[in-house]
C-alpha cells in the first residue's frame, strides 16, 4: 500500500449537461468548457518551488485558474533584474521576498486562494511533508541539484511532478508521475557530470557554481509556464496528460513537439514509500531514539533510520586532530568551510551520514539539531518495507493557513 493521491478519477459523462450558462461569475467562462469541474481546482493543493521567471507565470496560471491552495518556495529577495521578466513584481518589492511578494500578488489576483510562502532552500529547508501535502508540484527552478531533490521527494511521496525549463527563447515542459519515467531516468551522462560539478571534490557545495544566471525572457516563461499549469488541470481532473514526456519549443523555428522518455529500472528515484504516519511532533522535540524505537516497534529490531539529505556531521583535521561538530545538509556547508581554521591549507576530512542505526552519539539530540527541517519525513525501512514519520506538528510553521484541514490526520505517539 503505498502513499494516495487525492485527485479522484475523471467522469467525462455528463458534466456539461450540469453547468450552468454563462453568467458573469468569476469562472463562468471556464463552465462552458464540458468536463471542467471548478471544484477540483478550488480544492487543489499545489506546491510551486521557485519563484523566478517560470514560478511568477506559474503563479499568475494558477490564481487566474481559481486554484485554491498555493504553497510557494524560494529563497531569493527581488531585484531589479526579476522586473522584465515576472508579471507579479514592482520597483517597490526589490529586496523582498520573492515568494512573499508573490503570495501576495496571487491573493490580490484571487482574494479567495490561500497562499502562502516557504522562504528558503529548497533542497535543505524544506521538509518532505511540503511535498506529501501537496496534489502537485510545479516546478519553475534552473539547476539540476534542485530538480533531482524535488524528482526524488516527490517519488517518495508519490506525486506528480510538472517541470518547466526555459533558456533565451527556447523551453520546455515535463509531467512526470509515479510509476513513469521520472527526471532521473531522463538524466543523461553529461548532466550527472554538470550535476557533479556543482560540488567540490569533498562533495561540499561551491557557492559559486549556484544559482548560475540563465538568459531568459517573459515570453517563453509564459509559453512554459502556461504549458505546465494545463497539464497541472488536466491531472486534476483525472484527465491524460504528457506524463513521461516532454513538450519542447523552439522559439527561433516556431516548432514544437514532443519526446517520450524511457523508464530505468535501476532508477535511485523510484523509491516510493510504502505508507506514511503523521505524528504530532515536532523537528524540534522529537529526537532520533524516539524515531528509531517507533520503527523497530513498527518494522522489527533490524530497521534503521534514513534521512531524505546527506548530513555533514563533523570535519577532522588530520593534522592537528580537532573536530569541528557540523549537523548541516550537506549541499549548504560552503567549500571554504573545508579548510582547517588552525592550519590554514589544510583540508579536513568530510564525515556524513544519512542513516540511523542506534549505535550514533547524536540520537538524544532533537531532530532539528542533527539537521534534519521541520515538517520532514524520517524513513525508517528493513528489508522489506519503509515507512516515513511525518512531522506534522511542525505543519503550521511551514504551511501557515494552509496548514487548516490537515490536522485531523495526525495520529498521536503512544
Ligand atoms: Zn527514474
Ligand atoms: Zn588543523
């Protein structure tokens, strides 16, 4: 039994036949499509990770479309070169939060969306339960790392996946599902090599290398972006979509077509969960022993713990000895971090982990402490199964108002 969508199966039959005619509510132009059903998109959760160029359309879409829930992540503030490219930003918003500033802009288009914004990285800072809480997950990101961290999370979860990817005037979407091809199988040789090149060679993220500036115009982010949002209403309303391909244009020729991708069946990302238990606790209170007991009660004495980031636990310098106590995701310790402070040049060793076997020093520490961010989900896996802890009582502080009707699913740890 793995994790459930909540999107209910399409009835084609007979859905015109109970719309009314075109009056001048909000959406009635949208009834006079046959199957549309404006309830499926006022009671849609979809979380949108970015909110650059592609995430500022995505956004517009979805207010414009009426949907209801909007969860938005990114950790840049507004400057003054976003302007020429994203429709929900001023002058004024320069050093703002993107993803404030566009939750704000969403409810003034729609004052009836909840929206709310995630400011910060997506990779390390967001918690898996982000992804579980969503219907879907758009994405509007321009980097690899990003897109394989949100590829995997939303396998684990079982959820759609829509990605946008746009360059000068060219772009293109991507749908990927569970039980499809995914991003990872799509990810070809040199792709791993760029992917890798983002980190230093002890695996340490390289400032760098992030947040490269990729040419892009309001043109074809809105090409894109329009694209994505449509698969997004056709999968909420049960519909066939692109799922396992790609819709790419090429701005120069005017051409579009699209690719269908192969499923790998050595893929590291088909790693869906086979149920998850939202306990009310939080990163802050609940510790790793507390975790590993609940697994060993749940999957027997051999299940282990696995987080959904790399930890970097400590750095060792070889030459003077001293250890220096990290607990940080991996991809967020600066490069320059892996030298010595006392001999300078010298490079210390990378200790990490991403599983818990109860033989650890930290399993007394809160889960916040060891690097582990709120509303995560802690696998805990033998042989044969996984299960993932939710911490959902860290809920409302990552979903604020959107947070509303997901507490009655929590279960409380005996
Ligand atoms: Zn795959
Ligand atoms: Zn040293």
């Amino acid at each position: 039994m793995s994790e459930t969508l909540r999107i209910a199966p399409q009835d084609l039959t007979g859905r015109a036949a109970r719309s009314p005619g075109a009056g001048d509510g909000r959406f009635d132009r949208f009834k006079l499509i046959g199957w549309w059903d404006q309830r499926r998109l006022a009671s849609a959760r979809v979380l949108v990770i970015g909110a650059g160029a592609l995430g500022n359309e995505i956004i517009k879409n979805l207010a414009l479309l009426g949907v209801g829930q909007v969860l938005i992540a990114d950790m840049d503030r507004v400057e003054n070169s976003n302007l020429s490219r994203s429709v929900l930003y001023r002058a004024a918003d320069n050093g703002s939060m993107k993803a404030t500033v566009a939750a704000q802009a969403a409810r003034e288009i729609y004052p009836d969306v909840k929206a709310h914004a995630f400011n910060g990285n997506i990779v390390h800072d967001l918690g898996l339960g982000a992804f579980r809480w969503a219907d879907i997950v758009l994405g509007g990101l321009d980097n690899r790392e990003a897109r394989l961290a949100i590829n995997r999370n939303c396998y684990k979860v079982n959820r759609p996946f829509i990605d946008g990817a746009i360059e000068s005037i060219d772009g293109s979407a991507r749908v990927f599902v569970p039980d499809g091809p995914c991003y990872e199988c799509t990810m070809s040789q040199q792709d791993w090599k760029l992917l890798q090149m983002r980190r230093s060679c002890n695996l340490i993220s390289r400032p760098e290398m992030e947040g490269g500036k990729t040419p892009t115009t309001p043109t074809v982010s809105s090409i894109i972006a329009g694209v994505q949002c449509q698969e997004a209403v056709k999968l909420l309303h049960g519909m066939q979509t692109m799922a396992g391909k790609a819709w790419v244009f090429s701005g120069v020729s005017g051409d579009a077509y699209t690719t269908e991708f192969q499923r790998k069946d050595d893929c590291y990302s088909h790693d869906t969960l086979d149920q998850i238990i939202p306990l009310d606790e939080t990163a802050l209170t609940m510790t790793p022993r507390q975790l590993l007991e609940l697994a060993r009660q749940k999957l027997g004495p051999k299940a282990k713990l696995e987080l959904a980031r790399e930890v970097l636990e400590k750095l060792v310098c070889p030459k003077c000895k001293d250890v220096e106590q990290v607990f940080a995701s991996l991809g967020k310790v600066k490069a320059e971090k892996a030298f010595c402070p006392k001999c300078k040049d010298v490079r210390r060793e990378v200790v990490t982990f991403f599983q818990i076997r109860g033989d650890e020093s930290f399993l007394d520490r809160p889960l916040a402490s060891i690097g582990v961010p709120p509303f995560d989900i802690v696998i805990a896996r033998n042989d044969q199964q996984s299960i993932g802890f939710e911490l959902a009582g860290d809920a409302e502080s990552v979903l604020g108002p959107l947070a509303a009707n997901t507490a009655a699913e929590v279960v409380e740890l005996s």
